[in-house]
C-alpha cells in the first residue's frame, strides 16, 4: 500500500492542478505510486497527457450517484469508485489528498480514509462578502488535517469557523517542480 489518491474536479493549467502535478511529481520521486480521480468532469485536459507520461493513472467517475448517467461503461465505474472509496480506501491508499475545499461537498462524505487531507487552495476574497461558503462539518473530524497553501488562509479559517475546526490545520510551503 505505497500509493496516495488525488481528488479534485478538473485538470486545467492553473493554481489547483499545478499543486496536483506538484503531489504527483514529489510522490513520483518518492517511489509512490499515485492515482489522480477527476470527479465530475469527463472532459480530457492538459494534464491528462502529462500525467500518462508520468505513469500516473487519471480516472474521471461520479462519487454523487449515478441517475445522471447514461453510458453503461461510466454508471459501472461510477458504482466501482464509490465503493472502492467508501469500504476499501484504507486498503488501496497510503492517504487521500481532496484539492480545494470547495470539492468537500462532493467528496468528503463518499470517502472514508484514516488519513484524509484536504488542500485549501483560495482566500476568502474569491467570495462574496469574503465569507467561505464551506460547511463546517467537514472541519469536526480530528483524523482529517486541512493543508493552507498560504498563512492568510489559515486566519481567514480561524475567523470564521474558529471552535468548529476539529482537524488538524495546517500551512504548508509548495514545492518547486516545473512542468
């Protein structure tokens, strides 16, 4: 069990997806095998052929059902994933990386990990009013750490949820890998 799992909704070339490369690439060098899950999004992107060159397997599938689906072929990956995620993450992954907060609610309750980590990647200013539209709950597991990208969103965190944050909550520097 030498492989993490990356979580977030597209591949696109830019703040979010460079940290996902920046994950691959460390675990890469790390002798870790990595899985990228697209959620939501069935769309080939950038990363998409940079990630095979890698050797990093990018799966794209639903975790919030399948009624929307229409292809045989996504509803049966779609059913896999979330069982897999739900009763087996433990078993298949060293930990779970979520990219953005903003993805919690369509992923946090369908994943059950010892080791979840959740990549805050905006500041509240990207909001209206400033305020983070984040639901508290998702900051009450004390296994679970939230990782800031930048010591602003740290008191940003602070400010509004303050005696809901149950998790451990951090800031971490971004590595220097270049695409």
């Amino acid at each position: 069990m030498n492989e993490v799992l990356i979580v977030s909704d597209h591949l696109l070339m830019a703040g979010a997806e460079k940290l996902i490369y920046e994950l691959a690439y460390f675990a890469g060098q790390n002798n870790t095998k990595v899985t990228v899950l697209i959620v939501n999004n069935y769309n080939t992107e950038y990363y998409d052929a940079v990630f095979k060159e890698m050797g990093i397997k990018v799966v794209r599938t639903t975790l919030l059902g399948t009624k929307k689906l229409r292809n045989p072929v996504n509803i049966n990956r779609a059913i896999y994933w979330q069982q897999r995620l739900k009763r087996f993450a433990n078993k298949y992954y060293k930990s779970v990386h979520i990219i953005g907060l903003y993805n919690l609610d369509k992923t946090i309750h369908g994943i059950k990990h010892k080791n979840r980590f959740f990549w805050h990647v905006n500041n509240a200013i990207q909001y209206p009013q400033s305020i983070y539209p984040f639901n508290p709950a998702h900051f009450a597991d004390p296994n679970d750490t939230v990782l800031c990208i930048n010591p602003y969103q740290l008191t940003e965190l602070n400010e509004q949820y303050g005696d809901a944050i149950k998790c451990k909550i951090e800031v971490f520097k971004l590595f220097l890998a270049s695409v």
